[in-house]
C-alpha cells in the first residue's frame, strides 16, 4: 500500500497511537509535529518526521509538494480546558486559523480527504443522555467552541471545494498502546485517569473539582474510551472516505459513563491501595455528564469499541510504571 497519510499532532498521545497502527496496515505515513505538546518519544522510528507548526503555511505547502498525500487525520490542536479559558486568543489561533492554514494547503495541492479530531465538547451541557450527533452544539468552554467552529470551517471547504472529512468526537481517551510504547505523556497532567495513577504512587491527594453536580455521587461522569478504539476507528475512517463517502460527524464512546469518584475507586484497584481525594471547587466549562451514543460510528465504519475501562487503567498503569523505571 503506497498511500501517504499526513498526520497532524502526530507526536501526541493519541496521534501516536494512530501512527503505529497506520505502519502495522502498511501505510507510508508523514507526521508534523511542532513539540509543542508532543513528545519526541512518541514519534515512530518507521515515520517521516517534520517539526514544523500548523502556523506556518509555507512550509506546510512544501510538505505537500514533497508527498502525495492521500488523506490528512488532524491532531495538532492545543486541549486543556481550563488553559483555554485563560487563553483564548491562542487557542483560537492554533485551534482555528492553524486549522485554516491546513485546509487551505490541502485544497491548493488537490488533497480533498480529512479526519478531524473533534471532541465531545462541542455538546456542552448535555440536553439528553447518551448524546448523538444531532444533538445541539453549544460549547461552555473555549477548548469546545474552537473545535465546533472548524468544523464549521469544515462544512464551508465541503461546499466551496468539495473537501470529504469526517469529525470524530471523542469522548475521553485512555490506556495506552498493546505494547505499552505509546502512552499519556502530558506535562502538566490533566487528564484524570494518569493522574490518579502518578498521584497516588506517590501518596499524594488526587483533587476532584466539585461534588455537588447533579448525578449519582456529585461527581462528574465521563465516557471513557481506550486510545485503540480509537486509533482503530480512524483506519475505518480512511477507508470510509476512500468510498467516495459524504462528510459526516461521528461519535467516538463506548456508551458508558463512570463518575470521577468510580474512577478512584477503579484505579485503587488497580494500584492495590487506597487512593486519597480532596474536594475542590469546579473548573469552568466541565459538563456534569458525557455519555456518548455510538449507533452512527457502529453504521457508517463498522467500529465498535472493543476495550473496557479495566483495560483503560491496566495499560495506563504498565505505561506509568515504564515511565518511572
């Protein structure tokens, strides 16, 4: 197989993950990476490596020209809710016109395939539970509202130049690779789960940002899915695109939720020691419950997810362990 797959953000966790299982298929596969929030660990040996940023249009349009890209998969887009809300100009910038600079290469070098990175954000609070792709966009938080106005963007470059994509919206991604190579490396870390795990390795308190939300225990819920599935969702992805498919929105989940406080419960397990929690205030933009539907992704791809939430911890913790030898 010849066809070259330009990844964005691919030397993060999750884009990491989809460049393995891209060269296990046989993919010649080119990523761009500015560090950023990448890490150099997590670049494949077997890709071809650019440290360039999405703001640069020059040198992505030489990229272009040097390769014959047959689809683009998306990553590079900065993802802390609570930096974007301090930040809002920045993320505009890199989430939105870095996005721009893309499409705009892409049209100008005939490249008319992208999968895009969304994100469950865009949903906001939710009006039902689990929630499908009809579902209303209204973001609550700045991380939310950059990644629904390109898919805005998105939607424009379908009718004006006839550019296929796909937007998967994850929910919250976890685990790490089979092999445990491609893993969580965040600095500083926000995601829940490893966060738990490097905490409370060191008996050290994980905070839980509000207790008072209204679900089962007063923590927020969260659809929790392995960063396989998803990798695996995104070689369908490709294929799908490849069939002279529309452009659709799809949802990424398993369709369960687990509350902040299961998850301690669940990594405690795991670690085989109690985990201490301290109660904080609430972080702007955290939906008290995401929970995603999947029926679209399960018809359209073909995928299901196939890791559970032990599954998520298990390979979270080797990964972790790795890192601390």
């Amino acid at each position: 197989m010849n066809k070259e797959i330009l990844i964005t953000g691919g030397a993060g966790y999750i884009g990491a993950n989809i460049v393995d299982l891209l060269i296990k298929k046989k993919y010649k596969v080119v990523v761009i990476d500015n560090l950023s929030t990448g890490n150099k660990s997590l670049i494949h040996p077997d890709a071809i490596f650019y440290n360039v940023d999405i703001s640069d249009k020059a040198k992505l349009e030489e990229i272009f020209r040097m390769h014959i890209i047959d689809t683009v998969i998306h990553l590079a887009a900065l993802s802390s809710v609570g930096e974007s809300a301090k930040k809002p100009k920045k993320y505009f910038k890199n989430n939105v016109k870095g996005g721009l600079n893309l499409l705009e290469a892409m049209v100008e070098n005939e490249c008319k395939k992208i999968i895009f990175s969304s994100s469950a954000a865009v949903y906001g609070n939710p009006q039902y539970v689990p929630i499908n792709e009809d579902h209303p966009i209204n973001p609550i938080s700045i991380y939310g509202e950059t990644k629904a106005t390109f898919e805005e963007k998105l939607k424009l470059f379908d009718k004006q130049h006839d550019l296929k994509f796909l937007s998967l919206r994850y929910f919250n991604a976890g685990g790490s690779s089979d092999d445990n190579r491609f893993g969580e490396i965040h600095i500083p870390e926000t995601h829940l789960i490893p966060s738990i795990l490097k905490l409370a390795a060191k008996n050290r308190e994980i905070s839980i940002f509000g207790d008072d939300y209204d679900t089962k225990d007063g923590t927020c819920i969260r659809d929790y899915i392995h960063v396989v599935d998803i990798a695996e969702a995104h070689i369908l992805g490709i294929e799908y695109l490849g069939n002279n498919a529309q452009s659709e929105m799809i949802n990424l989940g398993t369709e369960k939720g687990y509350s902040v406080k299961e998850i301690i419960n669940l990594c405690s397990k795991t670690l085989e020691k109690s985990v201490k929690s301290k109660i904080e205030p609430r972080r702007k933009g955290d939906p008290p419950i995401l929970i995603a539907s999947c029926g679209k992704a399960k018809k359209l791809l073909n995928w299901e997810h196939k890791k559970t939430i032990h599954h998520i911890i298990e390979s979270a913790w080797k990964f972790e362990q790795k890192l601390s030898i």
